[in-house]
C-alpha cells in the first residue's frame, strides 16, 4: 500500500520576515498549527525590534534576522540555564528535606521506645 502524505497532511503557509514559507502539518494537529504561527508572529516582531534598533548600522537583511535569532537563542539557553540551577536547587532542597525527616522519625521512634518502657 502506498503512503500518501496528502491524506494525513495539510499545508499551512507562514510568512516571516516579508517571504511566505509552505509548510505541511498533520491535518488534526491545531496546537501545531497555533505555536507554528505564534511562532511566526514572535520571529517577525523579533526581527522588526532588531530592525528599528539597528537603523542606519545593519543594513543588511540576512544580518539582521541572524542577530535576531542569536539573541533569541541567546536568551532561551539562559533561561534553561537558570531553570536547570534552579532545578539542582530544588533537588538539593527536597533531599535536605528528606534527610531531616528521616532523623525526625529517628527521634521520635526514640521518643515513642522511652516512653513506652515507663
């Protein structure tokens, strides 16, 4: 049996930076389509901020979308950078957490065997 993409896929067009790009999606898959454009949105207002910061010393296209898109970049491995410390302290958090339970029980486990044998 053959596959056929256009059964299972639809196309969606995106336009970014002035130019249309065709994409193909799964026909069912409206999240997709959303953060696609979203995702669209977000670029174009990132290379129109570029853009307007930039008059008159990049004049270049292609330069100003690749400064866009390494700030981006830039900001999002810094904040997966700041998530995955603050993960490592969180971690660190519930162990400390865990070792003081473990010695509360230990002492009231005591406690209970004291008082028991009075």
């Amino acid at each position: 049996m053959e596959y056929n993409d256009n059964i299972t896929k639809r196309p969606i067009n995106l336009n970014i930076d002035g130019r249309t790009y065709k994409l193909s999606i799964p026909k069912d898959d409206e999240k997709k389509e959303m953060i696609l454009r979203k995702s669209a949105e977000v670029m174009n207002s990132l290379i129109e901020q570029k853009r307007k910061s930039s008059a008159g010393i990049l004049t270049d296209d292609r330069d100003i979308v690749v400064l866009a898109l390494l700030n981006f970049v830039y900001k999002t491995l810094g904040n997966e950078i700041n998530i995955s410390k603050k993960n490592e302290q969180l971690e660190n958090s519930v162990m400390e957490l865990k070792n003081l339970n473990f010695k509360l029980e230990e002492i009231i486990e005591s406690f209970n065997k004291l008082n028991s044998k009075e």
